[in-house]
C-alpha cells in the first residue's frame, strides 16, 4: 500500500511535532499528567490528541480503499486532503488568539477526507462485487 504509507509517513513528522510541544510545554508547565491548569498546554493538548483522534481512521480508510484496488489518482485526493487538513487544524487551534478560519477549513477538509474514503470504499466494494469496473 505505497499511497497509504505515502500519507502516513507524511503525517508523521507533524504528529511528533505536536508531541514534542506538550512534551516541552510540560516540563515548563511542571505538569506530569493533565494540563495542570495551564490554558497553552490545555491547547497543545488538544491539538495533538485531535490529529491522534483523526488520522488513524481516515489513513484506515485510505488503506482499505488501496487494498480494495480504488484509481490512484483518487488515493491521493483523500490523502492531500488529510495532509491539508490535519495542517491547517493545527496552526488555528494552536495560536492563543484561535484562527477559527484555519480550524474550520481544517475540519471541513478532515471530514471530506473520512466521507470520500468511506464512499470510495463503499464503491470500491459494490465494484468489485459486481464487477462494475
């Protein structure tokens, strides 16, 4: 699954980045566990859990649909979606003062991304089962 593992490797480094500033905003924080009251680690949090709640479920997707042989080119639609909206996710809810504009495109281009996988997997299925392709 070249595509599948494409997106995934490419998700990576942006998850490990978002780890390592809760990580760091704990230590400063002295907050072992939680946010310890902090409203910046609060949101550091919450920005990497969020792309720890999404990305499984929609590389999930995007795998099953390669598995089920859908046209690459849609493959990487759904991928770049997912990239485009885990990115644009993080950098508004990440800022103090919220971009709502980047947190609202990202979840829009976040649920595309699970609504187009699941449909391309759903087609990819009744395809395959009557041999529409």
């Amino acid at each position: 699954m070249p595509v599948t593992a494409l997106y995934a490797a490419l998700l990576t480094p942006l998850f490990i980045f978002l780890s390592l500033r809760v990580i760091n905003m704990r230590r400063e924080a002295r907050a072992a566990l939680g946010d310890g009251g902090n409203a910046e680690l609060l949101r550091r949090v919450r920005v990497q859990a969020n792309c720890a709640e999404y990305a499984p479920l929609a590389l999930i997707l995007l795998g099953l649909a390669e598995s089920l042989h859908a046209p690459e080119w849609t493959l990487h639609i759904i991928g770049l979606l997912l990239l485009a909206g885990r990115l644009f996710h993080a950098v508004g809810v990440s800022q103090a003062k919220e971009q709502f504009r980047f947190r609202v495109t990202g979840m829009i281009l976040t649920f595309a991304t699970l609504s187009c996988g699941a449909m391309l997997c759903l087609f990819q299925i009744v395809a395959l089962r009557f041999s529409l392709r």
